[in-house]
C-alpha cells in the first residue's frame, strides 16, 4: 500500500497560492530540482569514503577554506541541476567567488539562487552531519542577474537546508509556514513528516562553538554563563548541543526550542568578525525560524532586514525560540560596548 503522505510536488502545489504568481512556477521548479540533487548528494555522502571522494580538491575558496571534494562534487551537481530548470538566471554558491550567469533563465521571472551546497564540509572526513542550504530571491528581469541577490532578506521567495543524517531531511519555506519532508531512500521521494513547524517559545538547549568563548561580545559571554546557570524555576541549565553544521544545529532548534547561535568575534570590538555567510547560510535560515514561529536576530537587528553588500558578506546570527532570542537581545542591550 503507497505511503499516504505528500510528496514534496503535491505539498508545493497546494502552496502555490501563498506564492508570489509571476514566480510560483519557477519556484516550484527550482525546488522539486534541488530536491532531486538532495536525494544525490545523499546517495554520494553514504558512499564517499568507497568513492575515494573524500578529503581535498587541492584549492582554496574565497573564505580561505581548503575546498573538499566534496565541496566541489556538491556545487558541480547543484550547478547542472539549476542549469536544466530555465527557471534560475544566477547561482551565488559558497564555492564560486562571482554569482554564475545563467542564461537560459534571465528575464522577467528569472531567480537567483543562493546556495552552500555542502555546508558543515569539517564533518565530512568524520562522518558527521553535513547539510546544504539555500535560498531563492526575485531578479526583478536584472541582467545580470546577480546584483539581484544584493537585497534584504525580506526579499527572498523562499528558502530551504537539507539536512544529511540518519534520515535526510528537507525543510523549506515559502512563506507560507516552514514544512519538513524525509526522503524515502526506497522511492527517491521526500515525503511529509513535519507539516507547519512550529519552534516551542521556549527551549531547553543552545547551541554555540565555546571555543570562542573569549572572542565574544560582554552580553554573549554574559547570556552563556546565564544558560549554563542552574535554576530550576526557569528551566535552567540549559544543555550544550552543538553539530558544527547549520543545518543540524538549526533543525533541532526548529524542532525542541532554544538558541542555535554564531556571534561575531569582538577581539577587536571596532571590527566585529561574524563567521556565517548572509546570503546562503543565516538570510535563508532566518526565513525559516520566522515562518515558523520563532526569531532571528544578529544581538541587535533582525537578521531579515540586513541588506548584503557583497555576495560572500558574513552576519551574526541568534535564532531560535522567540522569548530566549527576545532574553539574548537584552543581554547584548544591558552589555552594549558603545
Ligand atoms: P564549514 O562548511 O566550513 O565546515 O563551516 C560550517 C559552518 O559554516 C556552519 O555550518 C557551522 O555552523 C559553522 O560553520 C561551524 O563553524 P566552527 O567550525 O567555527 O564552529
């Protein structure tokens, strides 16, 4: 007997009405697209160590990160799929220094995608959880179309991460409430498992690297040491949860509650050094906690108001449940270095 549950096509044709019109088709196309590339990455992830695809391209990207192969193989597939669709006019992808013309979808509807195809590349020698993200925005007709990216976040049509676990699971928005889907390794299928996401107000866990404890702003390092404090009446301490890929860190986050977070490093408090990049790691998640109920702010502003200069240009983010990302605001206020 088939699986009664909807398939990520049939989930995004009830949405089409929620849509923007003039690019609902190109949306649904780019989705169910980068939906198959998903279910081949995860193919490629189970056998990368018996593929000798694991460990170094040999080069460096724009981050100064030496590149997987990985890397490499993800934005390659990413890249083909988008091509095929007519739908995509730009890829700005973590992997390549300029947005990616593409032809054959310049014009009136065309897309930008903003992409990490592989994202969490540390975990990948180890077998640890990897993801992708991504996020699609309104060329407005621009030729090129890159330049389109360059908006606030509020501009995005829709976004999305997949994440690579025990389960592969795809969850994405188009601003119409944040839907989680799990691929049927069998039928090469995502299926709904978590319809209308909703982040409890309140969590039980953060998520942050310590390891950068001292780099941090005073109103971060104070927010931490509050977590990490015992009392029960506020459900204090909270657990310590951390993956070293967005995508897992956030989707629990969507799922119990709590704080995924990646200060700035205020070693030098004039020049604050956030690490996660704007376009296709923290505007992209930013859509999804709101849609789904819960906040994300950079300690200061919320994040879907930021405006990108640059493609590669890096934000803080804290999301999460939206009264412990209300409480870390007001830890960044009471400790505000100006
Ligand atoms: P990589 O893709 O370079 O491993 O970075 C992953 C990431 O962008 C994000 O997925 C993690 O949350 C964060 O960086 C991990 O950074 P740290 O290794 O500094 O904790």
């Amino acid at each position: 007997m088939s699986d009664p549950r909807l398939s990520l096509s049939e989930h995004l044709s009830d949405r089409t009405a929620a849509m923007d019109p003039w690019y609902a088709g190109g949306v649904a196309a780019l989705l169910t697209r980068l939906a198959e590339v998903a279910a081949a990455i995860e193919g490629e992830l189970a056998h990368a160590a018996l593929r000798d695809r694991l460990g170094y391209a040999g080069d460096i990207n724009l981050s100064g990160d030496q590149v997987k192969k990985l890397d490499r193989w993800g934005h390659e597939i990413v890249l083909s799929a988008l091509r095929g669709t007519g739908a995509c006019a730009a890829l700005v992808s973590e992997e390549s220094p300029e947005p990616i013309e593409l032809r054959e979808g310049i014009g009136p509807r065309g897309i930008v995608v903003c992409c990490d195809p592989v994202d969490g590349s540390s975990n990948l020698d180890v077998n640890g959880t990897v993801g992708t993200i991504f996020s699609f925005r309104p060329s407005h007709g621009q030729d090129p179309a890159g330049p389109a990216a360059l908006g606030a976040g509020t501009e995005q049509l829709a976004a999305g991460y997949v994440m690579y676990g025990p389960a592969c699971v795809l969850v994405y928005t188009v601003g119409d409430g944040t839907h989680g889907f799990t691929l049927d390794r069998g039928r090469r299928e995502f299926l709904l498992t978590h319809p209308d996401i909703r982040v409890p107000r309140r969590g039980k866990t953060y998520g942050i690297n310590e390891g950068n404890f001292h780099s941090w702003h005073p109103g971060q390092r104070a927010l931490v040491e509050h977590l990490r404090t015992p009392d029960k009446a506020s459900g204090r301490p909270y657990s310590l949860r951390y993956s070293g890929a967005m995508a897992a860190d956030v989707h629990r986050t969507l799922l119990d509650g709590g704080l995924f977070m990646y200060p700035a490093d205020m070693s030098d408090p004039a020049k604050p050094r956030p690490k996660l990049r704007l376009l296709y790691e923290v505007a992209p998640v930013a859509f999804l906690a709101e849609q789904a109920g819960g906040r994300a702010s950079t300690g200061t502003e919320r994040v879907l108001d930021l405006r990108a200069k640059d493609y590669h240009e890096r934000a803080a983010i804290i999301v999460g449940s939206a009264d412990d990302v209300a409480l870390a605001e007001e830890f960044h206020r009471s400790h505000s270095t100006r």
